[in-house]
C-alpha cells in the first residue's frame, strides 16, 4: 500500500471513531462504481433516506446501519 494511502486511513481513524460502531465494513462495487458502508452486521435496512443526490442512508427504525453513495469516484476526484 502507497504511503499516501495509508496518511488518509490514519486521517479517517478519528473520524470513523466518532461513529462509534463495533462492526464497520466498507465493501467497493468498481463495476457500479457503488460505495456500501455497513454500520451494523447483519445489515437489515427497514428503510432508506436520501441524504443527498446519489447518498443513501440506510436506517432500521431511527438507527443508522448502513449508507450507500454511487457515482463514488466522480464524487471524491482528487
């Protein structure tokens, strides 16, 4: 892994803390070019809010479990 790489893991940590989840998992479809980040394992979405265009907030009741954002790489160009 590119030392650049691993600066911006060490530069999330804080702020994937914050969320305080025991179970986070990202998981990347390159295909759909699709972000999936699960808060919750097992991952059951009772419904979805749209937090913003192509930002998908999965909730169970009023918890947080899951967001999903698509188009990931036209969103977060370097």
């Amino acid at each position: 892994m590119a030392p650049a790489a691993v600066k911006e893991i060490f530069d999330a940590l804080p702020h994937l803390k914050k969320v305080g989840s025991k179970h986070l998992r990202f998981d990347f479809d390159e295909d759909a070019d699709v972000l999936y980040v699960s808060l919750e394992r097992p991952q059951y979405a009772t419904d979805t809010d749209i937090l913003e265009e192509g930002v998908f907030v999965r909730l169970r009741g009023k918890k947080i479990v899951g967001i999903t954002i698509t188009n990931v790489s036209k969103k977060f160009k370097k």
